[in-house]
C-alpha cells in the first residue's frame, strides 16, 4: 500500500454486507464532491446545502436498471470529516445490486475502490486519531460481546491515548529542560535539579507501568492467569509455594539462594485454575557473577514482566531492604504485597500476612490471589487484544530506558547519556501512538480492517 499518496477519491460500501432497509456508499478525498456530481443528478445548491451535514434528496441513474434509484446526500468539509478530507455519502435502497452498481458508477466518474482500512488509515495520517484509536475502529467491528465493544468504545474515545500521549508530553517537557543544560554547559545555570529529575523520571516509570498493566493482555486468550512470586533471596517463597500448592515442589532451605531457576505447577483458587511460578531471589548482583546465576536472574525478570498477578514476599522478621522500599515506593496494580513468616516477627511488628509454619493468613491469600486475578481480568479488557499485543513490547522497552535514566541519575552520571534513555523511551511510546511509524507497521496493522472502514 502506498502511504504517501493519500488525497485520491477512493469509494467503498460503507454498510454492512447483505440486503437491508439502506445501504451506503461513501466517497473521500479532496474531490469527492465533483467526483459525485459526476453520477448523481444533484446540483450545487444542493450539495452545498449539505455541507452542515444535512441530508439532501436525489436519484442515481444507473445503466444497470430502467429507472433512476433515489438517494439521500451527505457531505462532510475538510475539517469536520472523520478523515479530514471531504466526505460524501449517499444512502439508497439496501439491495446488495443496487449498492453494488452505485458503487461501479463512483468509480466510472473517477473515485477507485478504497483498500482494506484506507479510510481510517487517512483520518491516522491526517492526525485525527492515533494508532491506538485505529485499532479501536476495528475492535468495535471484531467485538464479540458486549465486554469487548465497550472495552473497544473507550479505548476509540481516547481511554489509551489521552494517558499516553500525556506521558509523552511530559517526557518531552523534562528531555527539552535537560537539553537546554546541555547548551550552556559552561555557564553556572542549572536548568533541572538532580532532585526534580528523580521525581519526573519516577512519576514517568510508574505511568508506564500502569500503562503496561493497562494493555497486559494475553496473547493466548486460554492460557492460565499467572501469579508469580517475587521478592529477595531467603524471604519465604518457595515454602508458600509448597503450601499453596500443596505438595514439595520447590526446593526449602535455611540458605539464600537455594532457587537457582523458576517453578511452575498448577493452582485453583475456588475453582478459577491459575500457574503459581516461584522465582529465584532478587540478586543483581549475580549477573555480574555465573552464567546460571545470571540466567536465573534473566528467567526471574522475564517472569515478573509476564505475570498477571505479582506477589511481592517481604519477610517480617527482617528490616526492609533498600531494594524493598524502592519496590513500595513504585505503583504497580498488579502487586499483591505480602508479609511472611509471621510466626519469627516480633510482637511489636506483627502485620498481616501468612506464616507457612503454623497456616495463619494460607485462606486469606487464596482470597486475595483470586480477587486480585478478577481484578486484572477486567482491567485488561480495557485494551483491545490487537493493542495489547503491538504494545507490550514497547512498553517494556520504554520501561528499560527509564530505569536506566533513573540509574544514571542515582550514580550521577552524565546529563548527556540520561538525555539518551529518554529519547529511546520516548521513540518506544511513538511507536504506540504512530508518531513513529514505518509502511510495514501500517500495513499489517490496516490489512486486518474490512473494506469501507
């Protein structure tokens, strides 16, 4: 598909396929209007009294039958058309022939036949709706339930786009201050602080994370939910893992460390069958150190990111590890924070959560597990699977990029790398929203619309 040359008048049936009371035949393009005038026996006066839109009366000749057809007229200006091009449409009987030869007739008077999605492709390219809303347009037709069209409806009504684009704006904002230091590196003039970076480039991971849940939907809609246990080395997860599941599966041990890779086995939780994963503790460090301890480390952060529900284990007989805190301080709705071994706490510190030992607070979790899988199931219907799909990965690259500007900020590095991971985070975010785009992305992403669309 040529994406470049988009002003041409192409035609297509606007309604659905079949007999019905009315069918449509829509025309656009810059000379939609003369190319009308052409095959209808509609004036000037009229069209241009139709330019509010408002609906004018006239006939079709058509060679195919004996008599002229009647229509109604339609016009939409530049401006005010879904495809800010000059819309036209014509309503007339809804006999599949009928429709078919008004259909011939637009392109004998010099309209083509519009491709698959050309019509909402135009109103992307003209910067109507972003590529978000594009897929919309075709979740509202794919709809299977009602669930899914309204998921589609808000997510065609800017439910994905205005937080995106939000997003993007703000990142724009803080690369322009940190750019503009860049400039006048030899002047005592400081155009961000250390400090706002921090919390702009925190505000911005934990947006992206949201968003991420957000679009968090399966690319195999009869794989299992997934709950992954997350948390530092020696916190308790293998043994809830063991208690939940109801048998020795991971292996126990008094020394941190003893999970090297990760563990799966199935979980019903009142009937609803999820897959429990047990995880390797958190050790950055290792992936300096094995190859083993590295791969656990990459299966335990691959793990994370696929999960639905997070489960992070804190151990309440410990203080909170730095790595801890900066956990809590972020925004995830898919974690589930949770205290473990309850039964070595303190009296004073004693909190909600399980103790394996003893059994306290194992129906508890079950109850807040399947809560928390209801939750996120409905949630990722507020994404089109199409969506979903296309952004996932973005997403977690553009997350990538912040942590490491985030870093950088932390060990003081300089403003010219940090200025680079906002740049790949906002390229990541583009590609989203089709600011950055190339014709293979829109194609495979306008081949699946029907024609007419």
């Amino acid at each position: 598909m040529n994406f470049a040359a988009h002003d041409d008048v192409i035609a297509a049936i606007a309604s659905a396929p079949g007999g019905a009371g009315r069918g449509i035949i829509r025309l656009c393009g810059t000379q939609a209007i003369d190319c009308t005038r052409r095959f209808t026996t509609f004036d000037d006066h009229e069209i241009v009294a139709a330019l509010g839109p408002v609906a004018g009366r006239g006939s079709l000749t058509l060679p195919e039958f004996a008599t002229p057809v009647a229509c109604d007229l339609f016009v939409w200006p530049d401006a005010r058309s879904y495809a800010r091009q000059t819309t036209v449409e014509l309503h007339l009987p809804g006999s599949p022939p009928i429709v078919a030869a008004a259909l011939e007739a637009a392109c004998r008077a010099g309209a083509r036949p519009a491709r698959l999605g050309e019509v909402t492709l135009r109103a992307f390219l003209a910067g109507r709706i972003d590529l978000t809303q594009a897929e919309a347009v075709l979740g509202v037709v794919d709809a299977a339930d009602r669930s899914q069209l309204n998921a589609a409806l808000r997510q065609m009504a800017g439910g994905l786009a205005e937080p995106l684009q939000k997003l993007r704006n703000d990142l724009l904002d803080l690369t322009a201050h940190l750019e503009a230091g860049l400039d006048f590196v030899e002047e005592p003039i400081e155009f961000i602080s250390r400090q706002q970076l921090l919390q702009q480039i925190g505000a911005a991971r934990d947006a992206t994370a949201a968003l991420a849940a957000q679009t968090a939907a399966r690319n195999d809609a009869t794989s299992l939910p997934r709950i992954v246990l997350i948390g530092e080395p020696n916190a308790g997860k293998s043994s809830l893992f063991n208690a939940l599941v109801g048998r020795a599966g991971a292996l126990v041990s008094s020394s941190a460390g003893t999970t090297r890779d990760y563990l799966t086995a199935r979980l019903k939780l009142d009937g609803v069958e999820c897959e429990l994963v047990d995880t390797a503790g958190r050790d950055d460090s290792e992936t300096q150190g094995s190859s083993i301890a590295a791969e656990a480390q990459g299966f335990r952060h691959e793990q994370t990111r696929e999960a639905d529900v997070r489960v992070l284990c804190l151990d309440a007989s410990c203080v909170r590890t730095d790595w801890e805190r900066e956990q809590l301080e972020h925004v995830d709705p898919r974690r589930l924070v949770l205290f473990t071994k309850l039964d070595l706490a303190p009296r004073q510190n004693v909190v909600d959560g399980v103790s394996v030992a003893t059994g306290q607070g194992l129906d508890v979790l079950r109850r807040r597990l399947l809560e928390q899988i209801i939750a996120t199931s409905r949630a990722s219907t507020d994404v089109v699977a199409a969506t979903a799909v296309r952004c996932r990965d973005s997403l977690h690259r553009a997350a990538t990029a912040l942590d490491a500007a985030w870093n950088l900020v932390e060990s003081r590095g300089g403003e010219e790398l940090i200025a680079v991971e906002l740049r790949s985070a906002l390229d990541e975010l583009g590609q989203i929203v089709g600011t950055v785009y190339t014709d293979d992305i829109l194609d495979r992403i306008f081949s699946r619309f029907c024609i007419g669309k």
